[in-house]
C-alpha cells in the first residue's frame, strides 16, 4: 500500500498529502525527521541503505529517519522511524535545528533530533543493509572519501555539525 505524506507549502505548513509515490515522482515538498544516534563513547550510528529505497539507494547515512506521514505529528514520526529503521526505543531525543533540503530526487523540511543509544541496533531489512559505530573522526574521514557515497541531505544538513566534533 503507498502510503500518505503529508505535503508542505513554501511557508512549511502543511497543505495536502500525497501518496508516497507521487511526492516521489513528482518531488513534492513534505516534511521528514532525522536522529543521529551517539553512544556513551562519542561514537556516531552510521549505516548503508538497502539497493532498494525509493532515493538514495545503497548510499551510506548517518541519520535515521523518513517521511512525515499524513495526519502524523512530526515528533510521532521521529520515535516511529528511530525504532521501525534500528529498533531504538524509550531514548530522550535532543531536538536539533531544523532545516531544509532540495535536489533533483527531493525536497523536504526536517526535524532534526540526536539520541544516546549503547543498547543493541536491530535493522529493518528493507531499509538497512549494514551498520557500525565510528568516531566523529573516523566518520569525517569518510565524508571526505569519493569511495564512501553518502546521501546528500544528511551530509548537508548535519555535516557541519559532524565536523564540529572533531
């Protein structure tokens, strides 16, 4: 079943909803949430989309998170996405500065969150297809490596924050 995002005008506020297909195929602006997830180390969560996301595919990530579904409070989606994509339950989530991101494959306003986990990651399967712990160092290494492909929103909206932790 294609789900329902809801849809954003260029205030943010929430004006329709879409199947997730169309928001897709058509790169409508919705709203979507992103944790970074540390341990009591330092250490950041990063992981490898599955081959077979709807953007971004096979690409490396630092954030787990997803689309905003229609009716859903956006606080609602961050605790839904952390524990559905790396089974993450029961944290106190920091709020982060939200922020905006747009390219060709889509355009959405995040909400933006980190946690402490030191307890087990449990991927979902057909979003996750490989995890580990880096340092903040080892991870901006990484970034700089053309053989790691990250995504590009979460480069651009936590990067910098990243960096910063080195």
């Amino acid at each position: 079943m294609d789900e329902l995002v809801a849809l954003l005008d260029a205030d943010g506020r929430v004006c329709g909803s879409a199947p997730r297909s169309v928001m897709r195929r058509d790169n409508l602006r919705h709203s979507a949430t992103g944790v970074l997830v540390r341990n009591a180390a330092g250490d950041i969560y990063v992981h490898r989309r599955t081959p077979t996301k709807d953007v971004y595919p096979a690409r490396y990530d630092f954030m787990a998170g997803g689309v905003v579904a229609a009716g859903e409070d956006p606080f609602d989606a961050v605790v839904r996405e952390l524990a559905e994509e790396l089974g993450i339950s029961g944290v106190e989530l920091e709020k982060l500065p939200e922020g905006d991101y747009a390219d060709d494959d889509t355009n959405y306003h995040a909400y933006l969150y980190a946690c402490r986990w030191d307890g087990p990651i449990q991927h979902q399967p057909e979003e996750v297809d490989w995890g580990a712990w880096m340092t903040p160092a080892e991870l901006v290494q990484r970034l700089d490596d053309p053989d790691w492909s990250f995504v590009p929103d979460t480069t651009a909206l936590l990067g910098s924050y990243v960096r910063a932790l080195v």
